[in-house]
C-alpha cells in the first residue's frame, strides 16, 4: 500500500491552483465549501446572501493564493477571508450595530450551555441576536479569536466586544432557559 503525503498534496494543489489551474481550484472549493458555506452562514441569516458572500471568498482567495504562506494551515488562511468577506457584507448592507452603553461585566461562574435543543433552534436564536451582539459572540464563541483581534477587525474597543459578548450571551442563555423549560414542562404533561 502506497502512503500519500496530504500536506505535500495540498501544497502541491495550491500552488497549481495559484497558476490559475482550473481543476485544481475546482478541487479546493469542492473540498472547503461546504465549511466555508457554513462559517458565512454563521453571520449571515439570508442562505443565498451568505452563498454570495462565500463565492466572493473564495474569488478573493484564488486571486490572492500567492499570499498564501505554508506557515499555519490553508482552511484557516480561508476562514480569515470569509469572516472578513461576511463582516464587510454586513458593513455595506449597515446592518451592523453596536450597544455603546456601559455594561459592568461580572465574573461568570460557567460558560456552559446545558440543552436539549436541536442545533438549528439554536443558530436560530443566533441568527435573532442584534448584528453587533452576534458578530462578537460568532468571532469569539465559534471562530476562537480574541477580544483584541476581534475589536481590530470590527474597528471598536475591546471593552465594546466584551460587553456585546456578554449581553449576546445573557441573551442566548434567556432564550435557552425558556425552551429548556417548555421542553420540561412538556415532558412532564407526557408522563
């Protein structure tokens, strides 16, 4: 049996599809749409909007491989670009705002969201959130970045992402506790 060398083949295809070879763009977008797709998805509600926002992710990446460096991994160079195409999205449609007021945050006990709650209920509770409170809590909470790079890249303070951090989570966690207890309620009707 002939072991392939991943890595070597991903640089190989990458550098192939910076030459502006078809097939080899056409591989990379076949394998990282579907991740990418959904990273858009996470920011934006409307499915054909963030498709949109995708499809001119990954224009940008392909126009722009020769900046790729094998210095950490390709699906996180491209994650970078989607998140920034899906914020500059939302930018241009101004639907971005953020709660300037002063919000005291105090130390939380746990981050954990215990639920019996279908994965779509809650990206629909999400996609509820005011466009400020969810691109932080997105940023943060999904994609993994800090409140310094988070506040670099939204252009606001970083106590500014920590609180709409912590009223999205405030939100999230409402709206949880209430499904949590019809569910429980329910359960208890069933009996």
């Amino acid at each position: 049996m002939k072991v392939i060398q991943l890595h070597n083949n991903n640089i190989q295809l990458i550098n192939k599809a910076a030459k502006h070879n078809r097939e080899a763009q056409h591989v990379l977008y076949e394998t990282h749409a579907p991740k990418m797709l959904s990273i858009c998805r996470y920011y934006i509600k409307d499915l054909q909007h963030a498709e949109n926002v995708m499809l001119n992710g990954f224009l940008k990446a392909f126009t722009n491989l020769k900046n790729f460096k094998d210095e950490g991994s390709f699906e996180g160079w491209l994650r970078k670009i989607m998140v920034r195409e899906a914020i500059s999205f939302l930018r241009q449609q101004k639907t971005i705002e953020f709660s300037v007021e002063d919000v005291e945050i105090v130390h939380q006990q746990d981050n954990t969201i215990e639920s019996d709650i279908e994965v779509d209920e809650i990206q629909r509770h999400i996609d509820a959130l005011p466009e400020g409170y969810k691109m932080v809590f997105v940023m943060y909470a999904i994609e993994g970045y800090k409140h310094q790079e988070i506040a670099t890249v939204l252009n606001i303070t970083e106590g500014t992402s920590k609180s709409q951090l912590f009223k999205a989570k405030q939100v999230l966690q409402h709206k949880i506790n209430t499904l949590n207890k019809r569910h429980n309620e329910t359960s208890e009707m069933g009996r």
